[in-house]
C-alpha cells in the first residue's frame, strides 16, 4: 500500500490527500466540500475528544447543546461577526418537500413551504448562544457561564481540503460570559493556553501562543488568541483560537447585569475553539513518506500484534501468547490490537499498520516462542529491538512514553531550525522563498504594512507571541520603530 | 421551587413541560421547534451516551460521521424512506447572504448563491451513508460494516415538546452492512435488545421488546424492533428502535459484493437508534410532584453534601469533613457535589436538588461533627436514616445501588398494575378510557383493523411482543383468528 504513496518531497500536498484517504482516517463525500470521516479517523477524533474534554471540565466548563439553526435576524445583529460569516453561509429557505408532478418518483421543494424568516446553519454559535443568554443573565450571581458545545458547523468554503478547510466540520465552541473585562480576558488566555498544553502535550506539536493582528481577528472579536503550528513543507496553520469579544455580542443582545454596587452593565465575553483540522495538523506535523505517525496518546491503537505463522499449531500457540499480551497491557491501560486475520500475511499487515501509524508494532514468530522474546518496532524512527516476554509489560509503557516525547522533540528540532530572524525585506523574501517556515521580524504594527507585505509575498502575520523577549527595532518594511519581533509565514 | 410545580393529577402535560425547565434541563430556544439543553440535561445525556457507546463498542462497532446534508437525488433514491420524510424536511437552498439594499445593516439571501441541487438537512442518514457503502463494498471480505454516528437530525415537525418531539435532536444512528439475510436480522434483534439492556438497567426502565407492524416501521424497513416502556400517564413512549432494511437500500443505491462463490449479491442492512427522547422517557417514569427522580447511574452527581452551619467555624470545619467524604468517594467512582455555595440557605439547597434528583442528599451540621454522624436522605422515597461517618464508604454505594433497583421494581409494578388483557372491544374502549396503560389483546393481523382502532380510541398497535406466549384467540375487533395478544395503548 505504502508503496503507493507520492513522497512528501515530490508534492507535500498531493502526499497529504493521498495519505488521508489511504490511512482510511476520512474522503470526499456526495456532498461538495463535505467529508465522511472513517472509522479509523474518528477514532483519533476521539481521543482528542476525550482529552480536551477532561481539560474543559478541570477548568470549570460544562457542556450544553445549542440549536444548529440561527433565524437571520438574530444571525445579523453583532455587525461584525454577521459580515464575516455572511458570504458563506448555507441557508435554510423551505421546510417540506412534495412529488414533482413533472417527474414521477421524483421530489421537489413544495414552494407553499416557504420559512417565514430564512435560517442559518449555524457557521458559528455566537449569536443564537447570546440570544439565549440573555434569559439566562439578570444579576452578578448568573455569572460567570462557562459552557462549552461540541457541534458539527458549515461555512460554504469554495476550495475544500479533507480535515484542513471543509464546508461542515465538526468542532467544540466554548462560550462564556463573566461580570468584568480582566475576568474574560484572563478566561481567553487561559483556555488558548489549555489548547497549546493539548497541542504539545498529546498532539506532540510545539506551538505559539500569540495574539492575532487587527485584520487577522475573529469577526465580532476586540483580542484574538492563537496558537501556531509548523508544518512539515515549512506552511503554518493555526489550530486553535480563543477570542475575547469585549461587550459586543452583550450588546447587540442586550445582554446586562446587575452587579454587586446594584448598576447595570453589559456582560463581558469568549469563545474558543479548535476542530477537526487539528486531524490535519497532526497528520502534517509528524507523518512520513511510510505513512501516518501518530504520537501513542492519540493512536486508536498503540500497540499491534502480528503473528508470524506456518502451520495451525503455530497460529494457536502464538494466539495464546498475543492474547495474554494484550490482556496484560490492556491492564496497563494500553490498547493492543492482536491482527489475527488470516486472510492476510505478515508483509501486508506491516504495511498497513505502518500506513496507519500504529506507534509499536509486535512480531512474533516460533522462534520467538522458542527463544521466549518478541521483537518491537518502533513506527516513528523504524527501530526494532528484541525483548523477553517477561520484559513486556514493564518495557512497553517505557517506549510509548520514549515515543512520545521523541515526536515532540523532533518537531520541535524542526521548528527552531526553521524559525528564522530576518531584519530586513530582502532577507525576509529571501528566505521564504528559499527557506520556508516562520519568519520572526519587526513590524511596525500597522495593517497597512501587514496588508502589503501579504500582498507582496502572500506570508500573512501569523500573531504576535506572547512570550517573545520585547526588543527595539525596526520594521523590516517600512523602517518605522517596532518594540518586539512578529511571526510571519506562509500559511494554511 | 419545587412548590410552583404543577401537580401530576392536576395536569400531566403541563407538569411535565414546567418540570424540564424547572430542573435545568432544557427550554425553547429562539429557533422554533429546536430545543437548547442546558448544562444539567446535557450532563445527564452525557452519561447515556457514555454507557450506550461503550456498549456499542463492545458489539464490535466503530463511531464515524457522515455529512449533515443529504443532496435531493441521493434523498429520493429509496422511494419508501424518501416519502416517510419528505413531508418535514429542511432544505438548504441558497449558500451566500449579501447586504440588503433596502434594508441598511440587513441581510438577504443571495438570489444568485442559489444551488444547483438542493441539499436536505438529514432526517436520518440512510441515503447518505449507502451513497457511501457502494464505494466501499466489493467483496465478502469488506463486510460486515459494523458503523454507528453521534449526530444531530433535523424533523420538520409541526407540533414539538422539548426532548419527546423536536425539530433537531439528537441521536446515535447505527448502519450496518452485512453479507446475508440472517445475519442481518440478528444484528438488528441484537441491537434492540442492547437497548433494552440499557433501558433496564440504567434508566430502570422496564420496556417490552417487540416488533412493529407493517404501519407502524421505519420508511424504508422490512421488519423494525422496538421497545416499548409505560409513562406514569398511561401511555406508551418508545424508546428505540432497530430496523431490518432488507436488500431496499443496497438496491436502491446498487450496492453488490462479490460472495465467498465468486457471485454478485445486493448486501443486507440494518440501521437502529435512540436520541434525546430518551430523556423524556426517564423523566416521565420516576418523576414526581417535587421535580425529577434520577436514577443514580445516569445522575450528573449522584450524592450532594448540603453544610448546616451558622458560624464561620462551623462552615470551615463541616468543608473539611465534606471534602475528604468528597475525596473518598470519588475514589470508589462516586460523583459528588459540595454545595459550600455561601448565598443560599440550606433550605433552598435541599429544595433545589430535590427538584434536580440528586438521588441521596448528605447533610452535616455541628452536632453531626460532635455525634461524628451524618444525615442521608433519599430522593426516590424521601427516607432518611442517620449513619456514622466512619460507614459512609461503605454503605453509600449500597445506597446507591438500592435505588437503582429500587426505582426500576417501582416502574415495573406500575407496568404490571396497568398492563391488561382484554377480549372484546367493550373491555378495550373501557380500560382504555378508565385506566390507561397497556392492553394486550388478539388481532388479526390485518392494517385494516389496526387502523380501525387507531380511529375509533386514539389507541395504536405499539408492538408485537417478543417474548409473549403464543396463545390462541379471537381478534377483538374483527373476530377473526388471532395466535398472539399484541400490545396497544395511547402513546407519545
């Protein structure tokens, strides 16, 4: 299968749609721009579930369901937000279908069945989220609201790319409301800090934790939050934002309180979010020319085992062994998938596993039944070493954590090696063109600036980080004074 | 709170409708029809999901997601299904707004955003899902297909109530692939009984399995299975259902493998689900007049520790008891709340998790510190009984589990005490209109008489149990022969 595969090399984004699709993890489907995302993809869609969940929760977040449609006049009350979203929304216009008198088994939309008001589905909760809340607010005692959905959303996008841009999505948009600025602003740092925790700490993708220039904010947003990621061709993509939306939604829904002195103020708010396109950025940041590497937190499957048989006695007694391995590690909380099928041999279950990104793989044959050992695979750097059975349970938790830390590490090798100062606009040209990656250069915080360096080499400002060393300068454009260095790239 | 309850006697439906809004659970929200679940009802759904998907799992089935929009030829290709749905459809139309240019700060749909093909907001994912299948069925070896979805369905329907009849809901539809007809059907009677299972056991719902008849199943299915459970009004609600498709969609959508013989055959299929009208279902059966009963498996927390105090040293020394009573349950996986909230009164809090089910209540005030004793209170039966501290770890989760049983044998009396046999249709029309319930009476089979008394008393043919005992009799209607009682009642 692998075989198959376009080396990253020859055309990254060719590898790319060719690797999701032959991993089996999502494809296109009937409905353009809309994937289905395969059993194998879903279940690392999972796993990430599961894990930001947790950290929702440990941080105070319930969860609750909003509807998926929002009447045009509540999805056009926050200007800014309606704007943005505007150009690529799918409408609702009618609600029953009848037989085509023209066309014998055939339907058509029953004109009679006009919606009153059209309905949006929703691109973004914000506006029937706030609309709700509303009742929910009266006095400092309602707040704060830290609630957060799980959903599926459509923005119409004309040029889709399985998990990076698709028209339906699915996400999680966490929504709160809090009595003062300082208190949402903190609530917006500290959830874009949780997604960098996730992205670094399960994905095993290093990031930037920034802020987003005025032109690069959310629609309906004051400060927008952002954590950066570097892919392997040297593109960014940004996996996670957290938008602190002052009072404006509070204000379009004229949503008040009273607070603790008995006056009325407008409520403070956030939202938050990441979706499916971190699939994207994990399939980018780690995989290789074999195939999926997936870091062993979010693997559906961390360990496989693969018998290497001849005769039925072999198959029964290395069966026996892989099913006592498997209960063993399972004990241990590791998910081992014992591949007995036999319909297939060896050869083609490591390459599908390979392709799949399975982080460990075990083979055992009648010599290692004779020897008592078992041989180990390691997915992300193809080493193999042999172990005696007994060794199994203590050493395998070991490797997977070795795994681990080993994609984070080199991701994170690659990601210094390609960030690069650049002081001036030849420089900053230069290497992207012949370098690629982030760019950190002195911007003289104008979009005027930002707009043309974008048009001039199509890098957009990534964010502004926020644990950069402040340092005086001057912008690589426009030679105007600058006090901390921006991140520019290429982006996704 | 709980004292601005409607009465049940007083007005079943009203109780009801007052009771999901009192306890949190759900409300109306601004698009009609369509229902936001608040944190609460969304905790409780939660914990459904969680046992019913691991439950899922262990049947050996895989999550995936599909697209939420169905294009209007792929809708239409099974002629049975497409009709069962036409009628409540949402129809995306239009993918743009744009300004209003007579409405300044309005939008309008885009007249020229319209799509070629419409696209339905799926009612049920069959015609999507099969669309699929084709491009992944060759060969025996590809099958089974053993798929469930989380997702959200769009019912264009007229009348709703919140959780039993929305316009959206939510839902886990399974949609399998098999390679006979009998393995088929074994899925799709298996499948009934995991929710039967889950019923029983979890929501201590008692539930009759059984079979639909020919007017009552899926649009689109040869046989559908189903469970039936009995509201504290006397009518039927059911509760999940499980279809047998037959060859329909593989034929509709040309769906052929390759047998183990070398020929070409249509594949069989099955697809079953339950959404959140099971959340109507479990308020209905344990309810009472002074809010919601939970059973403590599907409780957000199962135990609340209420602090009496007056002093703030009395506060600080009952938080620290309450904490560690906190820390020692959830070690033995039992979720537990401290309210230490400082601005309600005790009072108050027990009002309000009364309404909210919290199925046991400790209390601990300073004679409890001094007696080191503490007060439990139960929700399902309102006893209370007086423990020492030093018990709690163990006799809790007995507690626990003793109104778990307890709530399902109270249900299932009220099942046995209004189910009734009846052999005319006097004695039908009469405890019909007098008692309520279930009514297990011969019928002939026919749709005709079926109809007939759906006509004449409102009353439908819920099912043909499963695991009645054949009997030989007389249709109450028609007279005619009849080897088994079916049950009917008046139903949600």
């Amino acid at each position: 299968m692998s075989k198959n595969l376009t080396s990253r090399e020859k055309d990254y984004s060719k590898w790319y749609n060719e690797l999701v699709v032959k991993a089996d993890l999502a494809e296109n489907s009937a409905v353009r721009g809309c994937m289905v995302i395969k059993p194998y993809g879903y279940a690392i869609w999972e796993k990430m579930q599961a894990e930001l969940d947790r950290m929702f929760k440990e941080t105070g977040h319930q969860n609750a369901y909003f509807p998926l449609f929002v009447p045009k006049s509540l999805f056009e009350a926050e200007e800014k937000n309606a704007e943005g979203f505007a150009k690529e929304c799918a409408i609702v216009t009618h609600y029953r279908l009848e037989n085509d008198p023209d066309n014998t088994g055939k339907l058509r939309v029953d004109p009679k069945a006009k919606l009153e008001e059209e309905l949006i589905v929703r691109p973004t909760s914000e506006a029937i989220i706030w609309s709700t809340y509303k009742n929910w607010i009266q006095s400092y005692r309602d707040l704060p609201i830290l609630i957060n959905q799980w959903a599926n959303v459509v923005r119409w996008e004309m040029r889709t790319r399985l998990f990076l841009r698709t028209a339906e999505f699915l996400w999680q948009e966490g929504h709160t409301a809090h009595e003062t600025k300082s208190e949402a602003l903190i609530e917006a740092e500290k959830m874009n800090s949780v997604y960098a925790n996730f992205a670094e700490n399960y994905m095993a993708i290093p990031v930037v934790k920034g802020l987003k220039s005025e032109s690069e904010r959310f629609a309906g947003a004051e400060q927008t939050y952002c954590i950066e990621a570097l892919m392997q061709d040297g593109k960014a993509l940004q996996a996670g934002t957290s938008h602190f939306l002052g009072q404006n939604f509070a204000k379009a829904f004229d949503v008040k309180f009273t607070n603790k002195e008995g006056k009325l103020n407008y409520v403070w708010a956030t939202s938050w979010g990441v979706s499916t396109r971190l699939m994207g950025a994990l399939i980018m940041t780690h995989s290789d020319d074999k195939g999926l590497v997936l870091p062993p937190k979010l693997a559906p499957y961390q360990v496989v085992i693969v018998p290497i048989f001849k005769t039925d006695s072999e198959f029964d007694k290395i069966s026996d062994l892989a099913n006592k391995i498997t209960r063993d590690l399972q004990e241990k909380n590791i998910s081992v998938k014992f591949d007995n099928r036999t319909t297939h041999r060896p050869g083609a279950k490591f390459a599908q596993h390979e392709l799949q990104g399975v982080p460990l793989r075990l083979a055992i044959g009648p010599k290692d039944l004779e020897n008592k050992t078992v041989e180990l695979s390691r997915r992300d750097d193809f080493s193999k070493i042999i172990i005696p059975i007994d060794s199994i349970e203590e050493k395998i938790p070991l490797v997977l954590e070795d795994i681990q830390q080993s994609l984070f590490l080199r991701a994170n090798k690659f990601r210094l090696e390609n960030t690069t100062k650049v002081d001036s606009f030849d420089e900053f040209k230069e290497v992207l063109k012949n370098k690629g990656g982030f760019i950190l250069a002195h911007w003289d915080g104008s979009a005027e600036t930002e707009n043309k360096i974008k048009q001039l080499t199509k890098a957009t400002l990534r964010c502004i980080p926020l644990d950069n060393d402040k340092s005086q300068g001057k912008c690589v454009f426009s030679g105007k004074n600058s006090d901390q260095r921006v991140l520019f790239a290429k982006a996704y």
